[in-house]
C-alpha cells in the first residue's frame, strides 16, 4: 500500500473540520464605507490619476507622469 503524504493527511483533516464547524466567516461586502475608508479611497484615486500609462512597442507597459513638466520622481 502506497504512503499517504502528509499533506494529503492535513487536506483531509481540516476537510472534516470544516465539515464539523463549517466554512470560515467573512464579513459582507455590501456594507456602508466608513468614512476613513472613503477619504482613503479619495487619496488613491488623486495619487493614480497623477499618472498615465504609456506602451512600447513590444506591447509592455510602463507609467509616466501625466504633467510632463512635473519632476518630483526624477
């Protein structure tokens, strides 16, 4: 008889657990956004909008800031 790998063996064990005390919790995601949340979300938005993405010719892409004068991360 072939051993059973000792993976296997773990696969099959929380298998039962989850049988026994079911899947793990998670929250909703149709849920109001905090208001720390919405000023994060805010900030991300400005800070992606500040850059375009420009392709080579090789079809990879790379991003370029949208002010062409703007020399802050040169």
């Amino acid at each position: 008889m072939p051993k059973t790998r000792l993976v296997h063996k773990l696969m099959r064990f929380t298998g039962h657990l989850r049988y026994v005390l079911g899947p793990a919790s998670s929250s909703p995601l149709d849920h109001e956004m905090t208001p720390e949340n919405k000023a994060l979300l805010a900030s991300q938005q400005a800070a992606s909008s500040q850059f375009v993405t420009a392709t080579r010719a090789d079809g990879s892409t790379y991003l370029v800031p949208a002010d062409p004068n703007d020399q802050s991360l040169r």
